[in-house]
C-alpha cells in the first residue's frame, strides 16, 4: 500500500449529457468529501490531447453517435454488435484505432493517474489495456447509465457502477462478477437535484404562458427529425404551448419557424437553442417528447412528468425505452398523428397522464452521486493506506 496522495481522474467524451452529467455529479460529490486526500482532476481524454491521432479518436466517436442518429443502416450494425462477446467488439474497435491507442498509452504512462474513472467504455478500457502492458497500475471505475450492457464495456474493471436492476443482472449475466457490480441510485445534475419550483412558477420564470405545455427534446442529434410532429402540432385546434429544445442543432430553428404560417392560434411555439435549463423546462411541461435517452428519462420521472418516447437511434436505446416503459414511467408512440391524439385527448378530459406517482418512486433519490463517491472512495482504500 502507497503512502501519499493518490491522482485520482474523471474523464469526459462528448457523447451526450447521459454521459457528461453523471460524471460531473461524481467528481464534484468525490471532490466535495475527498478532495483534501487526493489530487481530483477532470479531463477530456481525447479532445485535450496534444497529439493528432488520439484527438481523431475522439471525433470518430462522436461522428459514430451522430450517424446512429441519423443513419438506420449503422443503427442496425450497431445491433449486430450485441450478438458478439466483449472481447471481440473490443478486438474490432482496438484495429479501427491503432494508431491512436499508441499514442494514447504513451500519454497515459506519462500521467498514470492511480483511479480513472469513466462513463464511456473507450477511456476504461485503454486504461485496462495500459495496465495489462505493464505501463501503469491504474485502478479503473466504470459507471453505465444504461439499463443494458453494451458489449464494447471491458469487463476486466475494479468497480462497475449501475443505477438499476436491470442493469445489475444485465451486467451478471454478461461477464461482470458479482464483487466487481455495484449499484447505486440514478445520477442526477445539481440543477435536477435542487430545483423545487411548482409548475406555474416555472412557467412564470422561462416567460412561457400558464397553459398546457408539450414539451420537445431529442437529445443533440435528432431535432430535424420531428417535422412531421410539430406540423401536426401546429395543425391542432387543442390550445397549447409547443416548447421545442434545439439544442446544437440550433441552426434548424429557421426550417420549424416556416410552419408557423400554418400555425393555428391556440398553438404558440417557443424555440429553444442550446439551454442550460432543462430541469425548468422539465417542470414548466405537462407531459415531455423525446428520444430515448436514460438521462432524459430518469429526469423526467424525477419531477414526475410523463415522457412519450417517439424515436430510438440504436438497439441499446431500444432496450431502453423497453425498461421506461415497463416501469411505467414512459410511453412508446413513434406515430405524429397518434401523439397528437393523445395529447389532444389529454387537454379535452385532463385525465392526468400517469397519476399513480408509485411509479415514479425509484426517481426520487437524489444520492447516487454521493454514493457513488464513497465506492471510489473504498476503492482506493485497497491501495493507498493513508486515505
């Protein structure tokens, strides 16, 4: 056992905020409660390389993720994955980056932090394969914020963290041992976690009108692809607020605002860019339309709004909306003519989508990251004796 302070690094990809957002919580809540016996630092392994090759590996993980959303042919070889082991995906993906992963363990060695830890498979496993060279001894914490397990996860880690049952057995039955799997609640943002405002006061602050308000989101990548959705909004005598988050996609607002000329006048539309208010959003709606993402998800069912899922851009988003569904707190309706009858429906009777809020029960703690934390924290106690 090492007597010092241990380098301890949580790392980031540009994969989506289902992946940015539980490491954020993680290294605040580990930096908050253990920050004066380590050395906490958070990077982006790829993009902040001072090398070409492992700054391309980097960007082709990104382009991957956009064409799943954009592409039905890569989404079906991306299925096709699941039907391989662990090992095997990791061999394909190790010769598409050859170049890369040399360079990449050459910086490693020369940072070695002594735990990494990641939400995304690529920083883990290059950590392991560094590792099994003999170039570091870094301890590797792995945090899925799926309720499946993608094959291209290494499953040679010290600590798997999940936030759910399906995930747990999913990562037992898939090569994980019983001693590596720990389960802590959902991860959510600060801004999730601490946000109490009641939905009339939410209105009042993001200056929409007090009306029923639909509200959507499809992640940083499928925005363009709800047209047809927000036409048939558009086309409704229902009144109601159409609330649509661009996100990156910012520049398309322009080819939405070209239906308004077809807009009917109980519809008022807000488009919304990039936005660092979802959790306002959130709760300002009464019910949420999106593509299936378990971030997207567990935040909605935390405040208690149902979410109508209405697009999935891979096999592991499709298992997803598989487990929102059977736990009650999302729907699946990819149908614009049929979401528009449901909502119009639901303005008419006010019913109340989802008014057994039993459902929303396993959302509601808020401790994941904290938790969380004091695994790591555990983790390094098994090589360093004085923290």
């Amino acid at each position: 056992m090492e007597n010092r302070k241990p380098k301890v690094v949580f790392t980031y990809m540009e994969a989506g905020f289902g992946h940015i957002t539980p490491m954020s919580g993680m290294a605040k809540a580990f930096s908050e409660k253990y920050g004066d016996k380590c050395e906490v630092s958070e990077i982006y392994p790829f993009s902040d390389s001072q090398n070409k090759s492992v700054r391309k590996m980097g960007k082709t993980q990104v382009s991957f993720i956009k064409l799943l959303s954009k592409s039905k042919i890569y989404g079906k070889l991306e299925g096709i994955s699941y039907n391989f082991s662990s090992a095997f995906v990791l061999k394909v993906i190790d010769l598409f980056f050859l170049r890369g992963r040399r360079k990449f363990f050459k910086e490693f060695k020369d940072y070695e932090p002594d735990l990494l830890v990641s939400s995304f498979y690529q920083p883990s496993h290059l950590a392991r394969e560094s590792n099994d060279r003999g170039l570091t001894n870094t301890l590797i914490a792995t945090y899925s914020p799926d309720p499946y397990i993608y094959p291209a996860w290494d499953r040679k880690c010290d600590v798997f963290l999940v936030n759910n049952e399906n995930a747990e057995s999913s990562a037992l039955k898939n090569g994980f041992k019983k001693e590596q799997v720990k389960r802590v609640p959902f991860i959510f943002s600060d801004k999730v976690k601490n946000y109490a405002k009641d939905k009339k006061s939410a209105r009042e602050e993001l200056g929409i009108k007090d009306e029923f308000t639909v509200l959507i989101t499809s992640g940083a990548y499928g925005a363009e692809k709800n047209k047809k959705l927000v036409k048939r909004l558009f086309a409704s005598d229902a009144k109601m607020n159409v609330v649509m988050i661009f996100g990156e996609r910012e520049k398309a607002i322009p080819k939405f605002m070209k239906f308004l000329k077809n807009k009917k006048e109980g519809i008022t539309f807000y488009p919304i860019g990039f936005t660092d208010k979802m959790a306002e959003y959130m709760v300002a709606s009464d019910v949420i339309i999106g593509k299936t993402g378990s971030n997207t998800v567990a935040e909605a069912a935390h405040f208690k709004r149902p979410m109508i899922l209405n697009a999935t851009a891979s096999k592991l988003e499709e298992i997803t909306a598989d487990y929102y569904v059977k736990t009650g707190v999302a729907t699946k309706i990819t149908s614009p003519r049929k979401i528009v009858s449901v909502i119009e429906n639901e303005i008419r009777t006010k019913t109340g989508f989802y008014k057994d809020e039993e459902r929303y029960k396993a959302f509601e703690d808020v401790s994941g990251a904290e938790r969380a934390a004091d695994i790591l924290y555990e983790l390094l106690k098994t090589k360093f004796q004085n923290v």
